[in-house]
C-alpha cells in the first residue's frame, strides 16, 4: 500500500507542478515556427544553452541553426527568442509546454476517476460480502453485467450520447462519473472475495461478538486486509483512465481543443503526414507511455505478492 502512496503522490505532484514549470503557455503561438524541430541542449564552460532556430522556408517549414547566436534555458530566455526543446506542433506552441500543461488534465481526471472507482467498489464489495443474501446477489449481478460490456464502446457511446459542448467541470464530471461506474465491478469481486474469506477469521467473529458495528467491522478489519488487492488495482485503472481520456480527447468527445490534455494534443499528429514531418508532436504519447511504466515497475512488488499461485503458473 505505501508504493501505492507514493505512486499516487507523484503522480499528483506532477499534475499539479506541471503547468508551473511548464517555460510557455498552452496556447502561446510562435509565428516562424511551425513545426519548429527540437533544439538540443548544449553544455560548455558557460553552462547549458541552445542555439536558436532560424526559418529557411515558409511553405516547406525548413530550418536551419543560427549559430552566431545563443539562447539560455527556456526558462530564461525570452519568448521573442523560443527554446523548443521538444519541437513545436502545426500551429508553433511549443510541445514540451504543451504536454506539460496536459498532465494536469489527464493525470487529474485519471486520479479522480480511480479514486471514485476503488472507492465505490470497496464499499460496495464490502457491503455485499457482510450482508449476503439478496444484497450481495444484487450487487454481483449488476457488476456482472457491466463487466461483460465492451467497456471502450460503451465510455464512447455513454459520452456521445451527452451535449458534445460542456463546461469544463461538467466534462470532468461526466467522464469521472462514466468511469467510475463502469470501473467499480471488478473491484468489487475482489474485495467481496476477501472480505468472504476475511469475515471468518477470530479477530473478525470477536469483534462482532463484542457488539461492534457493522461499520467498524468493515473500516477496522476487512478493509485493511484488501489493501494489497487496492494498490495492485491502483496500477491497473491509472493508466487504463489516461488512456481512456486520450482516446476520447482524441475523436473529440473528451475535453475541448481549447484545454490542454494529453489527448487533444496528440489530435495534432492524427495524420501521416505530421507523424512523419513531425514526430515530435507524439511526445504526449511517450508521457502516457511513461505513466503505464512507473505505475506497474513501483506496483510490481505488490502484483507478486497478491497474484495467487495458481495464476502465476497458468
């Protein structure tokens, strides 16, 4: 569970430090750099620096350094002199900025929706563990049903279904809301499993001998042993929901061309031909494809440790 902490608290760290260090605006346009390359860092004894990009032709986008001049840290620079150091997409913002400002979105809405998600599905799991009966057929059922959809047509068909124009905190809400109920589930049946097993333990059949309440069995005792089973789901629906996001941002039923997220930037390399004149503007696909890899390498210990026997060998 502390990896899992950890994951989750860097991950809110860098949606929320993103847009501060990011060096330009999400939107700020530089005119002469369309599809401007990235400009590598260079060191010598003055430190850090780049050498500025200079337009050759218009129509072609072809550049070429300016090696009689010098430019600093973007940081540091100022903005009639553009340090791009991961190029500049269709309309000359810059990228790193751009991706920067999208973590913030992406991250965010990712981090809500599985919270929401852990959140509903434990309680519910736990709920239909200690009840039984009629309740705990009604939940199983229902999670169930949901499970054996196409998850990925039913999020597209339930946000197409809504006003494709929406305040931004109406956005963030239908999706959250879109996740969480088609998330909630799988997390359900685990955590009813072992809650199951759990409820028969002694500590668990003395504490309810002694008059304790079915809400503090629940927090004090069953919820704790399903923490291993939450962190190993924390690395499954964080990346899942940034991928989902981007896959809606992407076709237009996510956030707005005019908030950033990782999605509606990688709309601009939607074609072969900015793929290929300008693979650069894939680089909030390498930020998603970062995210997926820290989530399982911090979680793998915990994967092992709740992944039964009999999986690991089939």
């Amino acid at each position: 569970m502390r990896r899992a902490l950890i994951l989750v608290g860097v991950l809110v760290a860098v949606a929320v430090a993103g847009p501060l260090v990011a060096p330009y605006g999400p939107v700020t346009r530089f005119e002469d750099h369309l599809h401007a390359p990235p400009m590598p860092l260079r060191v010598d004894s003055g430190g850090l620096y780049t050498v500025p990009l200079r337009l050759v032709d218009r129509l072609e986008q072809t550049f070429a350094e300016d090696s009689t001049q010098r430019a600093g840290l973007p940081w540091t620079t100022p903005a009639a002199t553009p340090v791009l150091l991961l190029g500049a997409d269709r309309l000359g913002r810059d990228v790193l900025s751009r991706t920067l400002h999208g973590a913030r979105a992406s991250l965010g809405l990712a981090l809500v929706a599985t919270a929401g998600t852990l959140l509903l599905g434990a309680l519910l799991g736990t709920w239909a563990g200690l009840a039984g009966g009629v309740v705990e057929r009604l939940v199983l059922k229902a999670g169930d049903v949901l499970m054996v959809l196409p998850v990925l047509y039913v999020v597209v068909a339930l946000r197409a279904a809504l006003p494709l124009v929406l305040p931004l905190p109406a956005v963030v809400a239908v999706l959250a809301t879109i996740f969480v109920l088609l998330g909630w589930p799988r997390i359900a049946r685990g955590v009813w499993a072992i809650v199951r097993a759990e409820a028969r333990q002694e500590h668990v059949l003395a504490a309810t001998a002694l008059g304790a309440t079915r809400w503090r069995v629940m927090t004090r005792h069953l919820l704790p042993a399903c923490h291993g089973y939450l962190a190993v789901q924390t690395a499954l629906l964080v990346p899942m929901f940034v991928l989902a996001e981007a896959t809606l941002s992407y076709v237009g039923l996510g956030f707005p061309d005019g908030v950033p997220s990782w999605g509606t930037a990688l709309s601009d390399a939607a074609t072969i031909s900015a793929m290929t004149r300008a693979p650069w503007t894939l680089a909030p696909a390498l930020a998603m494809f970062l995210v997926v890899l820290a989530t399982n390498v911090l979680l793998e210990p915990a994967r092992e440790r709740h992944t039964p026997d009999v999986a690991r060998s089939g």
